[in-house]
C-alpha cells in the first residue's frame, strides 16, 4: 500500500501484512499517487512535476517529469500513466 504525505513531501510505503511503515523522500509534495507491479508515480501538485518510485527497492527512479499545471489526479496502467491537471483541465500520458 503507498500513500502521498504532501505535508511532509514523503510517500509511505505500507506492508499490508505487518502493518510496517517506511517514508520515503520524493523530493516534491505528493498529493495523487498509482501503483502497479511495475511502478509506482506521484504527484506533485504544486511543483508541477511526477516522481516515479521503484516499488522493489523504494526508492526514486529518474528523473522528476514535468506536467501541465497542478497534476493531481493519475491512472496507471501497465507502462502507461495517466495524468490530469486541474490548473487546466489537460491529459497528459507518460510511457515508461
């Protein structure tokens, strides 16, 4: 399970089994978030940018990618991510 901290600009990874819980600095504040197998993506609202996380070792994996304005809602399936900006309306996709 992953959750977007934006007040702290974390994203926690949580072991639905153990209940153990691990921040991990995204380097912007979070608010949408995705996951699949292969990825997991987050938002930065404010910053206008993406992070991707690796989901093996949860960690950031790239590059921070720009969006259009205020990026908040996203939908990931398989090595597409969808995203939608409320500072516009627009839809962005991200292959990855």
């Amino acid at each position: 399970m992953w959750v977007a901290n934006e007040g702290d600009g974390t994203v926690t990874r949580i072991n639905p089994r153990t209940l153990d819980a691990a921040a991990i600095d995204v380097g912007l504040r979070p608010r949408g978030i995705a996951a699949n197998a292969d990825a997991v993506w987050t938002s930065g609202y404010l910053a206008s940018a993406l992070q991707r996380i690796d989901p093996e070792s949860a960690r950031p994996a790239g590059r921070q990618v720009e969006t259009a304005l205020n990026p908040f809602k996203l939908a990931l399936t398989g090595q597409t991510l969808w995203v939608v900006a409320t500072g516009d309306g627009s839809v962005q996709r991200v292959e990855f």
